[in-house]
C-alpha cells in the first residue's frame, strides 16, 4: 500500500462515520478527525511518507505493532493507547478500515451515552463497512 492509497482509505472510512468530522486545529498539514469533538483519528507526512494514528485497546496495540512492520506505537501520543500506521506492504485495505473504525468505537464508548452517535457496542461489528 502506497501514501495515496493509505489516505484515501482512512479519509474514506472515517467521511463514513456517524458524528465524524475534520479539523485542522494543529495546522494544514495535520488532518485531525473527531467525533463530538474527540479525537479518533490523525493525518499527516512524517520523514516524507504518510501516517496515520488511531486509539487502539492496549493489548491490541501491542499485538498490531508485533504482527505489522508497518503498525508502530502511537507518533506523539500515549504509545499505549495509540498507533501509527504507515504505507507499506503488510497492510490491507481491511485492515486499515477496520483499525479506523475501532478507534472510532474506543472515543464513541467514552462519550456520555446521550451524546454517542452510535451504539459502539453494535457499530461495525461483523463488518467493517457497516454504518
């Protein structure tokens, strides 16, 4: 997967989102998605290639940055919590939907329930592309 085809899945899933929206609040060259004004999602180029960074449950992270030489701990955030996803071939188009939806349904499971846009214990569960 190449810096082009990596954006455009991540901007295309988290466009698919429920409540989802693009912010600019660190300047031109981060793409920051939030959801009721939460982050999920972040966008930018680092040393020259691009990279995205998304929430993800602890031991899932580590397993992802174990099992994908293109999955590191989270760039300039809680390397826990986070990860950062950067072109190359051990990723899928799956797999990059599906990571930006979890983060999607981690900051959605935080919001008070009146605000949730979604039931993130039901939202795309099954399958990626569900909305």
């Amino acid at each position: 997967m190449d810096d082009e085809a990596l954006l455009r899945i991540a901007t295309a899933r988290a466009d698919e989102l429920p409540g989802a929206g693009l912010e600019h609040p660190f300047g031109p060259e981060w793409d920051v998605f939030k959801v009721r004004g939460k982050v999920f999602m972040l966008q930018t180029h680092y040393a020259g290639r691009a990279m995205v960074t998304l929430k993800s449950h602890p031991e899932d992270a580590a397993a992802l940055c174990e099992t994908f030489a293109d999955i590191t701990p989270g760039y300039h955030m809680n390397k826990k919590h986070w990860i950062s996803v950067s072109p190359g071939p051990s990723l899928e188009p799956g797999l990059v939907t599906e990571l930006v939806t979890e983060s999607y349904r981690l900051v959605v499971e935080k919001l008070p329930r009146a605000q949730r846009p979604v039931d993130p214990h039901v939202f795309g569960v099954g399958s990626p592309h569900q909305a």
